[in-house]
C-alpha cells in the first residue's frame, strides 16, 4: 500500500499536535490548580460580573472589581483567621485529650468489657490527637510556603479576571471547537450548564450555606472552639451524604458529657430541623429541576478528586465524572455517530 504525501503530512502534523498538547500540559502541570480555581470562580462570579457591567457599563472595570472582591474574600480572611486558627485546634486538643470518652462509650455500650471501654477511650483520643497534628502542619506548611502560596493566588485572580472580561470570546471560541450540528451543540452546552450548575450550586454553594448555619449554631450556643469547627462543618456540607452531622453529633456527644443535656438537645434539634433541611432545598431547586445525576456519581467524584486534585476535586471529580456519564448514555442512544456530520 502506497502512502500519499497528503497522508503523511496529516499524520505528521497530527503528531505535532499531540507533542505540543504533552508540552503545554506539562508547563501548565506546576499551576494547574490555580488556572482551574480561576476557571471555576469565574463561572461562579458571572452573573456577578454580568451584574456589575450594568451598573459600570464597561466589561474590564466590571471584571476589575469583580477581581478585587474575591481577591479581599480570600486574604482578609487567611490573614485574621489563621493564628486564630491554630489557638483552637490547640485548645481543641487539650479539650479532647482532658475528655472521658469511657463514659459515654459505657453507656452505649452497657455489656462492653472494661479493656474494650479502655481501647474505645484511646483509640478516640489518638485520632482527635492525628487530626489536630494535620492540621497544624498544614498551617505551618502554609507559612512556610507563602511566596509559592502568593503567586499561585496571584495567577488564580489573574485567570479569573481574563476569563470574566473575555467570557463572550472564550465561549465563542470553545463553541467553534466542538465537531457538532448547531442542534447537538445546542443540546449538549444546555446538558453540560445544567450538571455544571447542579454540582457548583447545588453541592458547593449548598453546602457552603449549610455549613455557615452550622456555623451559626456552634456561636449561638457558646461552643468551645468553634471557628475551627465552623471550617470542618462547611468543608463537610459540600461532601453528599456526609454533611454537618459528622460535627454536630459529636458536639452534642461532647456537651451531654460536660452536663449540658437540655442545651445538647436544643443545639441537636435546631441542626436537625434547620441546618439539615437547608441542604433539601438547595439540592430540590438545583439538582432535581436541572438533571438526574446520581448522588452516587457525586459521592464518588467528591472522594476521589480530593485525592487527585486535592480541594479543588470536591467540583472537578464529579464533574470529570458526570460529563462521561453524558457521553456514555449518547453512545448508548446512538447519537454519538451524528456528532461528526457537516453541520446542518
């Protein structure tokens, strides 16, 4: 079989291609986590941006101030909250290390053996013992990496702001690369917006309201330590099928064990009652009314993103996921053999 040039060209600069993407992903490798945090925050702030144009009536000043704001969102916070921070998880140690989880593991456990009670009490301390010193490394880490920390929070504001002022053109762009009839383009854009939107809106933003009423209970209450507590509860919001009740159970086990059993059942009820159906409204407006991605599928590409992508994976796991599942089922209708005819 006889080659043509034609053919070889294709090849060779099909080849070309792959090595320039293999060369771009690995400069981009290094700050791969700011260029997506940016990428994220933008599509989230939009409708603020949008917003803001209305009132500024110029796209640039618009994605300035929109830029600065998340900018003074991220570092007032670090730059107060940090050595409070660490206080409390300090606190929060001795607090549990001073605790008698014997007791309690008694009384749930009547027929429990007295080594058992024993090992029951030891194995609670050491993990609150683990936690605290993970957290206080990740602190000192954090200081100690500061410069690194500052210019990947530098290129992370200066994405978000070329992705919010050039979002018309990007869009364009991304729209012109896709090999779909304007039809499928249409349908498969609407597709991707709703999963987008279900996970960052109605797991993400969710949670995170979630986890501030969470928070809210912890002051109202007069918990010990409750700004570190605040931060677990939000983070676990977000998670599906987690959520804040892996902080309040334990806080209203730890305020029946220092005597405060009527306060312990209010903070309970109000949790139970407020906190937990908050998450119910959110998933209902977003998720249900938009798509029928599984909670399963979340669950799974929360979990794992956390340990590929770190923090960051709680919205690129389930969405890395949750677009495959959108493919998968077009194969499975056998729409994906339409996808490369000429545009009608």
């Amino acid at each position: 079989m006889v080659i043509s040039e034609k053919e070889i060209k294709k090849v060779s600069l099909i080849l070309f291609l792959i090595i320039l993407v293999v060369l771009a992903f690995l400069v981009v490798k290094p700050v791969l986590f700011s260029v997506l945090s940016g990428l994220i925050l933008a599509y989230i702030f939009l409708p603020v941006h949008k917003l803001t144009i209305k009132l500024v009536k110029n796209k640039t000043l618009s994605a300035l101030l929109v830029s600065i704001v998340l900018l003074a969102l991220v570092l007032v916070p670090l730059w107060f909250l940090l050595p409070v921070i660490s206080k409390q998880v300090f606190e929060l140690f001795k607090v549990s290390q001073g605790l008698e989880f014997g007791s309690f593991v008694r009384a749930v456990f009547p027929a429990a053996s007295e080594q058992f009670i024993i090992q029951a009490d030891l194995a609670a301390k050491s993990g609150f013992s683990r936690l605290a010193s993970t957290i206080m490394n990740s602190l000192v880490d954090t200081l100690v990496n500061f410069f690194t920390i500052s210019l990947h929070i530098f290129l992370g504001v200066f994405v978000f702001f070329f992705t919010l002022r050039d979002s018309e053109r990007l869009k364009g762009f991304a729209s012109g690369l896709l090999p779909f009839s304007r039809e499928q383009e249409r349908q498969f854009i609407k597709q991707f917006r709703d999963i987008t939107q279900s996970i960052l809106y109605g797991h993400v933003v969710g949670g995170v309201v979630q986890g501030a009423l969470a928070a809210l209970a912890l002051y109202a209450f007069g918990i010990p330590n409750a700004l570190i507590l605040s931060i677990v509860a939000i983070i676990l919001s977000i998670i599906p099928v987690i959520g804040p009740g892996f902080v309040y159970v334990p806080v209203t086990v730890y305020m029946v064990l220092t005597g405060n059993s009527l306060l312990a059942l209010g903070y309970f009820l109000f949790n139970l009652l407020i906190v937990s159906s908050i998450d119910n409204v959110f998933r209902s407006h977003f998720v249900s009314k938009r798509t029928d991605l599984s909670q399963a599928i979340v669950l799974i590409g929360m979990v794992g993103g956390l340990f590929v992508f770190n923090v960051l994976g709680l919205i690129i796991g389930p969405l890395i996921l949750a677009y495959l599942v959108t493919f998968l089922k077009a194969y499975k209708e056998n729409k994906i053999s339409s996808f490369f005819d000429d545009p009608s």
